[in-house]
C-alpha cells in the first residue's frame, strides 16, 4: 500500500537548473533558496512536461520553479499539511496512486495506494491534527461516491472509508469546525474500464453533501433543480466568512447558458448566483478551478476552455473583474489579487510580468500553502 517512491525521485540539479532557468538558480545562494521555500508565499501544482513526463512543483511567488518531484502518472491536486509540512499530490481520475513529498527534503517521497475496486478523484483534505488524510473515491464496480482514510503518521496506511452519499465525488473541504466535510459529488459515473468516459449524463444527479468526518454520518444533502442535473457541482472553497461557494461543469447542450457559481450557506438551500452575460459566456460551461482571497473579500473561478477567469466580491456575490488568459487554470490567492497558471506554460503573478516556462504544462488546480 505504502513505500518509498523508488519511481518518483526528486529532480535532480540539472533538471532543476532546466526547470528554474540558470540565471535565478544560480543568483540563489543555499541559505536564500532554503528561505524561499521555508517562505509562506510558495504554492504547489501539478504538471506535465512537454517530453511528457509528469510531476508536482512549488512555485515563488515571482513564477519560478523551486521545487520538484517526479509522478508516476498526471496529477491533478495537492493537499497540504501545515502539521507536518507535507504534501499529497493526487492523480487525475481514474488513477490509483497518489504521492507524498516534502519540498523541504526532511523525508523521501512516499506512495499511496486506493483500496481494492477504488479509485482517486483528483482530491483530499488533512485533518486538523495531521494525523488522516481523507481522499474523494470512487468504487466504481457499484457506480458510488467514497471517502478513503489514511493515517498520515503510519505511512499512510488506508484504515478505512464511508459513503459521500452521490456519484462521482470531486472536491472536498474540512469546513472550520474541523469535523465536518463539505463534498461535491459531480454526479458523472466512471469506471476504469472506461477510461474518462461519462457513463451516465442522461441520468446524473449532482449533489453536495456535509458528513461527520469522525462518523461517516449524514448531516446534510442538497441538489439542483431536476432542470438543472447535467450542472455538475465540482469544485469548492470558503470565503472570509466561511460560506462554502461551489463551481460547476455543464454536461448539457452548448448553446445553454446555466448559472456555474453558487453558495451553500449551511442548513440553508443552495444558492446559485446570476452573472453578466459576457461573463458566463466566457467561462464556456466549463470552471476548473475555484479560490478565495479571504484578505480581499473575493472569490475567483477559472476556466481553461473559455480561456478566462471571473473574480467575485464575496460579500455581494456580483462579479467585479473578468481577465482573459490561454489556457488558464491554476489559481491560488496572493496578496490582494491571484496568480494563475496555464497549460501554455505562463505563470500570472498578481499584478507582476508575466513567467513563461515552454516546457511545462500547468495542471488545473495551484494551491499557496505554509
């Protein structure tokens, strides 16, 4: 189930120095590049090179790549924990392992296994305490949506699951409390066999879900209306206040314009929020990605497909800012605005030049950790 990733080494210097470019590498005197990345501005993402090998990196608030790890096959999210200062960096579904690294280098990489008829969808939470980690799951031999556990602190050994209640489990979040799960189930039913193949658009019912981390229980499911079962809730984040806002994918006729964002204030309806019409068509019935800046009061969508991303004011749900950028995924809060990665290789810091590095592609989801 666990081991020393044999076949996910950290890169060596050269294809650091490749990665980086020489110029910055060699600027960074040892001390400086270990205050880098000991720096609270670093952020983690997945990516692909353009020889099509795959790995995980941590990014400087500037755009360069200070840090990486090697992937048996494409990622999709990291998790971070601010415990043990380690990552997981899951696959893209339906893949069945999933990395440990330090970008810190106090421990080797590990690997992590899905259980039997499991599969990973792409994303997982810490607890509080560091001790278990909790990843979205599919067992996909009963077309049903699971939580995997697995204790952090004995090498990530998988100790159990529970039910999210739906199909096709995306992403998840620990909301304040510490216990309860937020989990939106995407509705789509997938199996191995298949590949990505969508089995079931006629008939998907999205929903999201609170459970009791602790119990597996329960404590709340909503849906969208019948009209609306091909919106595909897939990704989360809280705002300042702690309100859960959720994105979506469409899976319906193109020339339909649903609304994409929501909230999902707890014990309450969901909420989903009208947009500018030249805002919604530019995200192309597709989000990929979703932030909040909670020292701003935003929230930020991105969609690759329409090659934009949207920033929302939290407090009033209305959209105030709309960019244009190819191929745009990756965004994570920094300062008063986001940084932002694409699959051209450009790297968007909030209000600084823009970095290229043509030999990678940035995956979907860029996470600040510290």
């Amino acid at each position: 189930m666990t081991g020393l990733a044999a076949r996910t080494p950290l890169i060596d210097r050269r294809d650091f120095l490749k990665a980086a470019g020489a110029g910055f590498a060699a600027a960074l005197a040892p001390k400086a590049w270990a205050a880098t990345l000991a720096a609270d501005a670093v952020f983690a993402t997945a990516f692909v090179r353009r020889d099509g090998s795959f790995g995980a990196g941590i990014l400087s608030e500037e755009g360069k790549l200070l840090y990486a790890v090697k992937l048996p096959d494409r990622g999709h999210d990291v998790t971070f924990d601010p415990v043990s200062r380690r990552s997981v960096v899951f696959p893209r579904k339906p893949g069945t392992i999933a990395v440990v690294f330090d970008h810190m280098k106090q421990i080797e990489p590990l690997t992590i296994t899905s259980g039997q008829g499991r599969h990973f969808y792409g994303h997982g939470v810490f607890s509080p305490d560091g001790a278990l980690l909790y990843a979205t799951e599919n067992d996909f031999d009963n077309a049903a949506g699971m939580i995997g556990i697995y204790a952090a602190n004995d090498g990530f050994r998988r100790v159990g699951e529970f039910a999210t209640h739906g199909t096709g489990p995306h992403e998840m979040l620990l909301l304040g409390d510490g216990r309860t799960l937020a989990v939106a189930n995407g509705g789509i039913e997938t199996h191995p066999d298949y590949g990505k193949t969508k089995l079931n658009l006629a008939s998907m019912q999205p929903s999201y879900v609170l459970i009791d981390r602790l119990k597996g229980d329960l404590i709340e499911k909503h849906q969208l209306p019948a009209n609306l079962h091909q919106l595909s809730i897939r990704h989360m984040d809280a705002d300042q206040t702690g309100t859960v806002w959720f994105s979506c994918q469409y899976e319906g006729a193109t020339m339909d314009r649903p609304p994409l964002v929501g909230r999902a204030p707890r014990g309450e309806a969901l909420e989903l929020l009208e947009m500018p019409e030249t805002a919604l068509n530019s995200l192309h019935n597709y989000i990929g990605a979703m932030a909040a800046n909670h020292a701003a009061g935003t929230v930020a969508v991105s969609s690759p497909a329409g090659n934009s991303y949207v920033v929302f004011e939290a407090r009033s749900g209305k959209v105030v800012a709309a960019t244009d950028m190819t191929e745009v995924c990756g965004i994570a809060p920094d300062g008063s605005g986001y940084i932002a990665s694409a699959g051209t290789g450009r790297i968007q810091p909030a209000g600084g030049a823009p970095v290229m590095e043509p030999d990678f592609v940035w995956d979907n989801h860029m996470h600040r950790i510290g």
